[in-house]
C-alpha cells in the first residue's frame, strides 16, 4: 500500500458522545487497533476532513493534535499526515506478527475443513448440473437450501418451517437487507452500548443513529431499555444475546424473558444476532423462541464452521415478512453464492457441519482454558466456548495505549472504541482467540499480553 491520500477513510463519530475531536481521534486509534488504517498511511488533509464531517477546521485541526499526542499519527510539511510507524511515505506497512483482531473460529486440525471442502464440492458437481450453480438463483435461496437451513436451526428453533427462512450471503449482507425493510434515514435504533462493528457500519452506510443501551454481565438491562424505547422511539432494536461480542456476555433465561416482556409491551421489532448460538452445548432459548412475531434472527455459519462459506439463516416472523426480507436481500447483495449454499445444505444433512462444529467449539474450549491459564486470574470476560475474550485493563493502561504497546511488540488487538456507541471508557479490549493459526501461536501471543500487564504492575509498585 502507497502512502497517497485516503479519500476514501472517514472516521465513524456517528454514535460519539463528548467534544468531537475527541470522537475523531478514538476513531483514528480504533481503525488503526483494527487494521483499517495502516503504518505510513496518509490521512485526509484537515480541510478536506473537515468538509467530509461538515465540521469546523479547527475542530479537525484539534483532533489530529490529539492523536499525535497519543503516538498514533506524524505530520510533516509538504508531506501531510499519516499514520505512525512507516519509516518513508512508499514505504509499504508491516503487518503484525499475530493479528488477534479478527474475530474468527479456530480451524484445528480435527474439522478437517481441506479434506472435507475438497469432498463436499466434488459431490455437489457430481450431483447437480454445474450450470445451475453458476446462474442466478432465489434471493432468499431455493428450497432445499431454507429446509435445510430450518434443520440446522432446529435445536434452537424447533418446529421452524422452511418458508421462514432465506439463505443470505453472510451475516453482513442480511444485517444491511434487513435494516433497509426496519428503518429509514435518520431513524434511530437499539443497541447494546458495547456492540459490533459491523452492525454499526451497516446502520451509518444507510443513515441510521445508533443509540446504546445500558448492560451488564448478564447482558441487556431491561429497565435501560425501556427507558431507552420511550426516549428515542426507535424503528428497531439489535442485540447478541449469547457469547455477546465484544464482551462476552450471554443473557440467563430470566433475563431473556425480562427483555422479552419489554419488547412485547411496546411492539418493538427485534434483530437478534445469534452468530454464536451454535456453539454451547447446551444452548438457551433464543428471544426469536419467546417472542416470535417480533423477532428476526440471525444465525451464520461464519462463527460456527468458517467464514469463507459466506452462508447465514435469517428467520423471518412470518412467511409474508420473509418475501418482502426476500426482496430486500435481491436488492442488496442478489443471493447467496450458490455452490457454497449447496456444500452447506449437504453438509447439515450429512452430519459433517455438526462434526466441523463440534471440533471448532472444542478448540475453542481448549483455547480458553491456555488464556485463563497464562493471563493474570479476573482481568478478562470469557465464555467456555467462545472465540473471544473481553480483557479489561487498569489504571494507568488506556484502551488504545495498551493496544499500541503490544502492537509495537507484533500483536493487533482492538480497543473498545471500536465498539462503543457514545464515548468509551477506554479500559477494555477484544482479544479475538481463534484468530491464532495454532495453539503454539497464540500461547506466545498471551505470553506477550501477559508480560506486558506484569511489567505495567511492576512499574506502579516501584512508583508506589
């Protein structure tokens, strides 16, 4: 990557509460944690950044101080601005050595996902006209694709039937349909006030404000969202209830039917992300199962098996709402790749998508036992089946301080002013366990984390 203008980067304070420039800078410091901003990249000049924002230039002016006094940007004369680290401007960046910022499964070697891939797309050839899996197909997917669909669903949905379900093209592309049939430009809708990224892109991409509301470890809290419909009056509300990400947090039964109640007393229609449902074995009923005319639910395979299937379910209220969902879905991402619908659909009917999701979670159990093992006891929010941990740090470690030092020690990890609607606390991080290539790696990646905490520690008793 060359270190040109960035015409394109604009920083998301959309949700930002506090001075601006402040927004601007946490925004600069998130993208940079997440890799959207790399070393010696150059930044949008002050004016043009200004006229992007519809801001005043000297706010502008003030926020690019603020992160070069943070470390994150160098301006020079005749050259602009740009992220800091690149040694020359056609420089090109050096990535990290172990990027933990990507929230994916593990791939152990017992999915056997190669071997399996390699298979699947072999029979699904030999047993279909190739040509029909190259052409346009459904835009919620044929019917063999939603049965199936309605069959992977079935320990959490039982009884679901196939005309509720489209497939989509990924949990992104069904996040974006459906918020385009829930709400309009300028409406505002729900969130936890720690959520993700990608459901924050998408409401920004067509015009929506995002308010959070209040959680705790159990999740949601029941009376800050009813506080919440009554002050803002949104179109929607969009929420993980299990192994939340970034916190981890997975709502209990009681709170669940809390939650439900709110949103039955003001009719209030529902996303409910349920990206890592499929992983706890013993998985709590989903709000879509207590209040189902209210709720859309989504649920990919990305988290469960892998992400470059591009498969998700998203399960309409009812049949009628599922066509006009249909319609939205054509209108923004066409359909659902075809031949990677057909290895899904042969997959759950065979057993081999349970057998890939049952290796993935133990991998991920094996991964949390090395993190709770090597990281210091009560700095960190994880589920025993989780691809992720939520490390919360102390006083003098902000957010984006601690994420600089271990990047400088080859490591990405993601504040959480990636994730925050309104202004964050800066105390807290996304440390994304399956994103290690193996144990081995990702052993030495917690090593340096942990190291990092301990001299951070020794350093305040000797101040002390």
């Amino acid at each position: 990557m060359t270190s040109g203008p960035s015409p394109l980067w604009t920083p998301d304070i959309g949700g930002s509460a506090g001075p601006i420039y402040k927004a601007i800078a946490d925004a600069i410091a998130a993208d940079i944690a997440a890799g959207v901003l790399v070393p010696g990249q150059r930044l949008p000049t002050h004016r043009a950044l200004a006229a992007e924002l519809g801001v005043d230039l000297t706010t502008v002016t003030r926020a690019y101080g603020e992160a070069r006094r943070r470390g994150l940007i160098d301006g020079t004369v005749g050259r602009g601005t740009h992220v800091r680290g690149a040694p020359g401007a056609g420089d090109r960046p050096v990535p990290a050595e172990i990027d933990l910022s990507m929230n994916l499964p593990p791939q152990p070697a017992a999915a056997a996902v190669r071997e399996r891939l390699a298979q699947a797309t072999a029979a699904v050839l030999r047993g279909a006209d190739p040509a029909r899996l190259m052409t346009y197909r459904p835009g919620g997917g044929g019917a063999e694709d939603r049965a199936a669909g309605a069959a992977w669903l079935a320990p959490l949905l039982p009884g679901l039937p196939a005309e509720r379900v489209l497939v989509c093209g990924g949990g992104q592309a069904a996040l974006t349909a459906l918020l385009t049939t829930l709400a309009r430009c300028g409406d505002t809708v729900l969130a936890e006030r720690v959520t993700y990224p990608g459901f924050r892109a998408a409401a920004a991409q067509l015009g929506l404000r995002v308010e959070g509301v209040a959680m705790d470890g159990d999740g949601l809290l029941p009376d800050a969202l009813e506080e919440a419909v009554a002050r803002h009056q949104p179109r929607a509300l969009y929420t993980v209830p299990t192994i939340h990400n970034p916190t981890t947090a997975t709502m209990p039964a009681a709170r669940r039917a809390a939650v439900a109640a709110v949103l039955r007393r003001h009719a209030l229609p529902v996303i409910e992300d349920d990206a890592y449902g499929a992983l706890p074995p013993a998985p709590l009923a989903p709000l879509a199962a207590l209040v189902p005319d209210l709720v859309w639910y989504l649920a990919t395979l990305s988290k469960s098996l892998l992400p470059g299937l591009r498969i998700a379910y998203l399960v309409a209220p009812d049949a009628a709402r599922a066509a006009r969902a249909g319609t939205a879905l054509r209108a923004t991402a066409q359909m659902a790749p075809p031949l990677s619908a057909a290895i899904a659909t042969r997959w759950i009917r065979d057993g081999t998508a349970h057998a890939i999701r049952d290796a993935v979670r133990a991998e991920s159990t094996a991964r949390q036992d090395l993190a709770r093992r090597l990281l210091p006891p009560g700095s960190f929010d994880a589920h025993p089946q989780g691809h992720h941990l939520w490390l919360r740090l102390s006083a003098p470690w902000t957010a984006t301080a601690f994420a600089g030092e271990v990047r400088r020690s080859g490591l990405a990890v993601v504040p959480d002013s990636a994730f925050t609607t309104g202004t964050p606390e800066g105390r807290a991080l996304r440390l994304s366990l399956g994103a290690a290539p193996d144990r081995d790696t990702l052993h030495a990646a917690l090593t340096r984390i942990a190291t990092t905490l301990a001299r951070d520690a020794d350093a305040l008793a000797e101040i002390v």
